[in-house]
C-alpha cells in the first residue's frame, strides 16, 4: 500500500514478478523447422528484439514508471505477433520447449508455470495496470492539473485491468491447474472498480476545488462510494476474501462509508436551501450512522483517513443539529426513516480508457514476413467480400450515370436549352469528322490538289514523249544506215527490238489519256458541290446550326423563368453525377488501403465476427450511392415535367426538324468531300506511281539506245573493212560482227549474198543471246499499264490488264539496268482498280 503525504490515501498496486525465459532459441527452431533457414535468417533481428524485451521485463522496474508502462505496451504487442505465428503449447510440433512463471502479485509465494502464451500476456497486462496506479499516485494532488492527470492515470489503469479481464483472464485459467488469483477474473474486475474510484475521487476533489454547487459534489461523490462499494463486495467474496491484507479490506471499507457520508452532508446543504428540513434532517442521519459503523473497522487504519472521517462526522453533526432546532421551533415537518428514502443521486465522470487501440499490434512490423495459412485463406476470403461490394456498387454508380444520358438524349437536353443561348453543338462524332476535314485543308484546298494533279499529269506527258522520240531517233538512224549500205547491214531492225518498249508507252498514252478524263469529271464535281461542300468551311462548324428562337409573343413573359428553372435542374443533375465520380473513386481509395492482414495476424476471434465489422468501413459510402440513385431519380422526373413546358413554349419540334436538315446538309457535304477527296488521291498516286514506270522505261530505251549506238559503230567498221578487202578471214573465223554482250561463234556465217534482207534471224545475227525465259515470279507483261497504288508488302504485283506473256527483247534484257520485277508500276491495294486498260471506259474517278 502507498499514500499520499499531503492527501487522503489512495492505492496504488506492485507488479508481478518472474523468471528468466529463453524465447530466442525455440523460435527460431520453430520456423526453420516449420519455414526454412532462410525465414529463421530474416526473423533473426525481430527475435534479438522479442528477446531483449523479455530481459527488461524481468529486471527490477524502471526507476521511471512511464518508461516501464512504454516498455509493457511494447512487449505486449510483440506477444501478440508471437501468438499467432508460433504455436506455444506441450504439443510436438508446437513450440514445447518455452514455460512461462510467474508470482502472485498480493501473495509472493503464490506462483504459476503454463507452457502457453496466455499467462504470460495476462501477466504483461496485470503490470501495465500496476504501472498505470503508479504513475497516477506519482503525481501531485494538492493541484487542479495534479488531480487532473492523476484521474487520467487511474482510468488508463481501469481500462488495462478491463481489457485483462476481457481478453486474457479466461484463457489463462481455462483448462490450466497453475494460475494466480490476481490474473483471475474477479480481482482485475475488483483493481478495476478501485481505480475507477480513485479516478472519481480525483474528480471530486477538482469540483470541491472549483466551488461546484452542493448537489453537484453530492453526485460526484455518491459515485465514488458506489465504486468503493463495489470494490469491497468482490473484496469479501471469494476468492478474493482470504488473498488480501486486512488494510486493503479496511482502506475500501472506510472509503466507500466516507464518501457515502460525503455525499449525504453536501445533499443535505442543497435540502436546506430549499426548506426541505425534514429530509435533511434524514440524509443527515443516514450519514453520521454510516460513519459511526464504519469507525469500529478502523483498527490499524492510517490516521489521515481517521482524521477525514471525524472532520466529516463533526460536520454532519453541526448541521443535524442545526437542521433539527429549526424544524423543531419552525417547521414541524415529520422526519422520514432512512429506509424510506430514494437513493441519493449519482454522477460518473470517468470510466475504463479503452486500451484496444493502445495495444494494437496490426501495424507492427515485427515477424510480418511470417503468414500462417489460416490467415492467408482468411485474407483471401475478406478480399472477396470487398470486391464483391465494390463490383455492385460500382455497377449502380455506372447504371445510374447511363441511366442520365439514355434520358436526357430523350429529351434532347441539354442541346436544346443551350441552343437558348445560342451556344450550339453537334454532336460528337459529327464534330470530329467536321474538324478531320477542315484539318485536311476542307473544300477551300481541293484547287490546289487539282492542281498538282495537271502539273503531274504535264510531267508525265512530257516524259513520255521524250522517251518516244529517243526510240524514233534510233529507229532513224537504223534506217538510214540499213538504206546506205543494204544488205551488208545485218543487224535486225529497230521495230522489231523495240515493239515491247513501243507498246508498253502505247498503253501509258493509253492511261494518260483516260486519267485525264477522270481529271475533267473530278474538276466538275468540285464545281458542281463546292455550293454544298462549302458548308465546311464554316469556322466554328456551330455557327450553320440554326438557333432556337424565343417566341415571338409571350403573354405572361414566363419563358425566362422556364429557362432558369430547367438550367437549374440541370445543374442539380450535373452534380449528382459529379457526386458519383466522388464515391466511386472513394471506394477504391477505401479498397486500396484496406489491408487487414496485420489484424488477422492478431485477431483470435471468429473471423467471420471480424469481418463483418470491417466491412462495415463500407457501409456509409453504400448509403450515400443508394440516397445519390434515389435524389437523381426524383431529379428526373422534374426535369421531364419542366422539358415539356419548355418544348411547348419554344415549339421545340420545328427547330429539332431544322437542326437535323442541318446535320443531314452537313453529313451530304462531308460524304461529298471525301469521294472527291478520295478521288484526288487516287489521281496523285496514279500519276507518282505512272512517272516512275515512264522514268524506268526511259532508262531501258536510253540503254537499249547507247547499245544500238554501240553496235552501229562496230558495224560500220566491218562493213568497210569489207568492203577495202581488210582482215576478211579474220572475220570469217570468229563470225560477223561481234558484240560486246555474245561470245564469238564456233561456225562460219552463210554467205552475204545468201541472206534473207528482210528475214534476218535465221543468219545467226549480231545481237542475239540465247533464248532465255521470263524471271520466276514475273507472269505480267513487261510494260503494262500502271496501277496506281503501292502493294501490299509481301505481295507479288498481279496483271493489269489480263494478256498473254509476250517475251521482251533478249538482248538487252541481260544488262544490269534491267529489273522486271522493280521496274513495274505498283498494283491497288483495293479489289477494284481503277485504271482500266484503254479498250474500257472510266479511269481512277468514281461516279
């Protein structure tokens, strides 16, 4: 027992005492056992530290009891982690090696051995008690702010003792043959009455402090004799009747009568301030009695708590006998029994701190990478409860906003009410393919395109024609020399190596001719639209929509509060779907930081209980959804009631009916703009893609030119050494006239004079390779007309038009400048080809 010097006495309780135990070898075999070595390692910090906790408790407290209550807190959340990763029983497979000892608190002989973790949590508990009332004692109470914080420290005390009693006390004595009875369920549920009226105690001497009215110190002070009360009924039951010193029994017996007393003196100065002398007079009494029975229990009491007792008697007396002289010479009233009398009124003004969240061991960090199944499954099984409540309420959030759009578009808002205004709008994909065209350039930028399509349609002609006048000049050349030196100029005519070349520009005239038809008709469509394309160019788009005229009269002048009222409910709406965008990303804030695995870890309870608690969080965020769907609802059902007071004051029908002619008007213009658009298109790659082949066969006439030009020097040389009589064996032996791409012959050439002049070939003649076929893969003819568009990569170019394989000239074929395969012109990559050969009609424009 403890005191204080300079106040009435108040009680204060020792800690329990142990043994040394060792908690880091036996857990530590434990998970490398039931883990791995590798988990044993990871944990290895967290066990030093369980370990180092476990020897400060053991020691001698801490000369600061507030370093000790830190020191408690600790020690009793690491245990909590232990218990639910480390099964400590007698078992084989459990931790067996671990006992736990301690002593009794109020009997030191007293002592108890259990191979469990629950004696040794309810130990912890007992001290943090213990050391709270040690704390509350330490302070000084002859001040307000003493007072104050030690009521505070009493509370703490009560709320430990509660939560022992509530938590550990019945597991500890549960099944076990070795427990204390100071970690019993009626002792912590005694020590948690006496702090609580200690704590009262502390209250009521503050209220006596700041000059309370009498009646309120009456009820201040009954209630902590009630407290006292009920501190010694668990006092003389057992088992606590024969475990406690008789002062303890003494110090709560006087207390409880004392403030009994207390209580009965103040109610009787609130009873005679108000004339009511006879119950005074009863009250009085009932207190000097109480006083007077509890003072034959005294013996060995300390003097400071006689001495209050008797300051308190020769109170009450000095009032009783006032009290009864004036009801005998003045009001006469008749004096109750005390029997008769109601119980005194009472006032609590403190009880158990509630310690859950000061032991809460969730967000401790100690042993985490340990997750016993039974909490993973238990995890998993929650996680599943939450998405299943975020997935429905998700779905009416998202069903609800539907639910707006579908009714609005119905009544065509909010378009119509902006349309007051004048702020027009299209709709959506309306708009975005407006901006695409005016991105293209619109109708305005068509003129320029024709343009580059006769500029490219100019190139291509004039290419063309250059490369058709090299083939007429060698031609020319070839006659005049064949016309000069007659049948001594063997080589084969110009028009029978050149008819490919010669057709392939044929059917290139061909396609220009017809490509610059389909030019005249795409220049015609743009004269003949421009009146409905030019819509397009409209900048904003919005200003051709037509606007929504205000009534021309109006008898009431209302059509302005229709509109203000409409805009209003509108914007109502408008938040409600702004509060859905709220709820929603609340829900998933809530989902992502509800992580309850650390309470899991030490929750021992029914899961399901835990669970249904923790998925309460989410219950006022479903209120709001269900009052957000049921308020929109309502909303509504106003705004379609006042949309049609609005249509039929704005004669909304004639303007929707002119809005979509308008739409209409501008879908025609935009469909309009992209067949020319695409048309144009097609007219540049087909004169690209023709440029290149005219450019390719250039080059093969230029080659197959500089060749001919070539061979007509050599001939000429031969043919006038023939004619000198020069070196004519020579020539005979290695054949007539070689060329620079023929290896020389083994035979003799006929005769001159025995030659067919104007059937050449059978001579073996001077430039002729060997007869050679088509490259693999080329199954069109060499110069056919160009299509207009690339192939596809991968590939292989199909024919246009359909004809039978002609064979090119041989000769000059073999030369590195010849590709069949690269020099073609690339085919569409649609089904339809637009380029038609010239025996058909139509070209790259389409009706």
């Amino acid at each position: 027992m403890a005191s204080s010097a300079l106040s009435n006495l108040m009680l204060a309780i020792h800690e329990k005492k142990t043994n040394s135990v060792d908690l880091y070898r036996p857990l530590r075999n434990y998970v490398t056992f039931t883990y791995s070595e590798r988990e044993a390692q990871l944990i290895d910090d967290d066990l030093e530290t369980l370990k180092q906790l476990r020897s400060d408790v053991e020691r001698v407290p801490d000369p600061s009891p507030s370093a000790r209550r830190d020191l408690l807190i600790s020690y009793y959340k690491a245990l909590c982690l232990v218990e639910t990763r480390f099964p400590i029983s007698p078992e084989q497979h459990h931790v067996n090696a671990v006992s736990f000892l301690w002593y009794d608190a109020f009997k030191p002989k007293h002592k108890a051995t259990q191979q469990n973790i629950n004696l040794e949590k309810s130990a912890v508990l007992f001290n943090l008690g213990a050391t709270y009332s040690q704390i509350g004692l330490g302070h000084d109470r002859t001040t307000v702010e003493g007072r104050r914080q030690a009521s505070h420290a009493f509370i703490a005390a009560a709320g430990a003792f509660a939560y022992l009693r509530d938590n550990e006390s019945t597991k500890a004595s549960i099944g076990q043959s070795s427990t204390t009875v100071d970690v019993s369920v009626e002792c912590v549920g005694m020590l948690e009455r006496l702090m609580l009226a200690q704590a009262q105690e502390c209250v009521f001497e503050n209220t006596i402090a700041k000059g309370s009215t009498p009646g309120v110190c009456a009820k201040i002070s009954r209630q902590v004799g009630i407290y006292y009360e009920e501190a010694l009924a668990a006092l003389s039951a057992p088992p606590l009747k024969d475990h406690f010193e008789k002062g303890w029994i003494c110090h709560v017996q006087l207390k409880a009568a004392l403030f009994y007393s207390e209580a009965c003196y103040r109610y009787g100065i609130e009873l005679h301030e108000k004339e009511e002398i006879a119950e005074e007079i009863a009250r009085l009494r009932s207190g000097s009695s109480r006083l007077a029975e509890a003072k034959k229990y005294s013996r060995g009491a300390p003097a400071q708590l006689i001495e209050a007792m008797n300051k308190l008697e020769a109170s009450i007396n000095c009032n009783l006998d006032r009290a009864v002289k004036e009801n005998d010479r003045v009001y006469l009233m008749r004096v109750p029994s005390p029997a008769s009398l109601s119980p005194l009124p009472t006032f609590s003004m403190v009880k158990p701190m509630n310690m859950t969240e000061i032991l809460d061991a969730s967000k401790e960090k100690m042993f985490s990478i340990l997750v016993p199944d039974s909490s993973a499954k238990a995890l998993s099984r929650y996680t599943e409860m939450v998405d299943d409540v975020i997935r429905t309420q998700a779905e009416r959030l998202q069903q609800a906003s539907e639910l707006t759009r579908v009714r609005l578009k119905e009544m065509d808002l909010p378009d119509s009410i902006l349309a007051v205004d004048g702020h027009l709008t299209l709709p959506v994909d309306l708009k975005e393919d407006v901006e695409a065209v005016q991105i293209s350039g619109g109708p305005a930028g068509l003129e320029a395109e024709l343009q580059q399509l006769r500029d490219l349609k100019r190139v291509n002609q004039e290419l063309l024609v250059h490369t058709e006048e090299l083939l007429q000049k060698e031609a020319s050349e070839d006659a005049q020399f064949r016309s000069q030196f007659g049948t001594r100029w063997t080589r084969p005519q110009s028009s029978t190596l050149t008819k490919n070349l010669q057709d392939r520009l044929n059917r290139f005239a061909a396609n220009l001719k017809q490509a610059g038809e389909s030019d005249v008709k795409i220049e015609r469509s743009v004269r003949d639209n421009s009146a409905l394309m030019s819509i397009l160019d409209r900048r904003p788009i919005e200003s051709a929509v037509p606007t929504l005229a205000r009534p021309i009269m109006s008898l009431d002048a209302t059509e302005d509060a229709i509109v203000g009222t409409l805009k209003q409910s509108l914007r109502q709406l408008e938040n409600l779907g702004a509060q859905r965008a709220g709820l929603e990303d609340m829900l998933k804030e809530m989902k992502r930081k509800d992580d309850i695995l650390p309470k899991l870890m030490t929750f021992r309870g029914s899961y399901e209980d835990m669970f249904r608690k923790e998925i309460s969080k989410y219950d006022h965020i479903c209120e709001d959804i269900s009052q957000n769907i049921e308020v929109q609802e309502q909303l509504l059902m106003q705004i379609q009631a006042q949309n049609e007071e609005f249509s039929t004051l704005f004669n909304l029908e004639d303007y929707k009916a002119s809005r979509e002619k308008c739409y209409k008007q501008i879908q025609a213009a935009i469909s309009k703009y992209r067949e020319i658009k695409e048309n144009v298109n097609e007219g540049l790659k087909f004169y690209v893609t023709l440029q290149d082949a005219i450019t390719n066969v250039k080059q093969q006439c230029s080659d197959f030119v500089m060749t001919r030009s070539i061979q007509c020097r050599e001939m000429i040389e031969d043919v006038q050494r023939q004619m000198s009589g020069l070196s004519f064996q020579d020539h005979r032996s290695s054949g007539p006239y070689p060329s620079v791409h023929q290896p020389t012959a083994s035979s003799s050439p006929p005769p001159p004079e025995t030659q067919n002049p104007s059937h050449p070939h059978p001579q073996a003649p001077y430039y002729r390779p060997p007869e050679q076929l088509p490259r693999p893969g080329y199954s069109i003819p060499p110069y056919g007309p160009p299509p207009p568009y690339h192939t596809p990569h991968g590939q292989a170019p199909q024919p246009y038009p359909p004809q039978a394989p002609q064979q090119p000239y041989q000769s000059w074929q073999q030369g590195s400048y010849y590709d069949p395969h690269g020099q073609q012109p690339r085919p569409p990559y649609t089904s339809q080809n637009p380029y038609p050969p010239p025996q058909q009609g139509g070209g790259y424009y389409r009706q």
